[in-house]
C-alpha cells in the first residue's frame, strides 16, 4: 500500500519505483534474465521482490542495466563493465562533494 498522500499516479515519475518484472526489462533491454541476474550477482543492482518472490526493477536500474549492456557489447567483459560503472558512479559523488565545498568556501 502506498504511504499516505502519494497517488498511485505519482509512481510514474519516480525513477525507483521497481515497475518491471526481469522479463519486461530484459526485453526492453533486447537482452536475457541471465544479464540482469549476472549484474545482481556483480552487486551493480539489486532488484526489489515482489510478495512473490520475483525480481522488480526501477527505470533508474534499466538505464544502468543499458549502460552495462553498452560497454559489453563493444567488447569489455561484464566484470570490468560493472566495474566501470561504480567507479564512474563513485567519481560522479566525489565532483558533487568538491563542487559542494567549494561553494561552500569563504570568498
């Protein structure tokens, strides 16, 4: 059940609300439950349950189960591949950290 005040609706827009089963989004990824299931098991995403027992995935984890998918379609094994995009992540938080001090810093 929703927490109150959120209107089924507003689930639409959120990025993490896990709304594809591993069938869906391996098919909208144009690739097999193995992948997803591989990328769980390299702790890159890790997918909500159902009540059921099933793997859900948000938007957010398909757009970086995509990104994956890139770099191993152009060659880079899926380790490395998962790797690369933690690290990247990882830089991402450390640019937002140093922009976030250096605003902060007296003139």
């Amino acid at each position: 059940m929703p927490p109150r005040g959120t209107r089924p609706a507003d689930r639409f827009d959120d990025d993490d609300y896990p709304a594809y089963t591993m069938g869906r989004a391996a098919e909208m990824l144009d690739t097999t439950p193995a992948f997803l299931r591989a990328l769980g098991e390299h702790r890159l995403i890790t997918p909500l349950r159902s009540e059921g027992g099933h793997r859900r995935y948000s938007r957010y984890q398909l757009r970086i189960a995509g990104r994956v998918r890139e770099l191993v379609d152009s060659g880079t094994p899926i380790e490395a591949a998962c790797r690369i995009i933690i690290l990247e992540d990882q830089l991402e938080e450390a640019r937002r950290i140093n922009e976030e001090l250096r605003s902060q810093r007296p003139a």
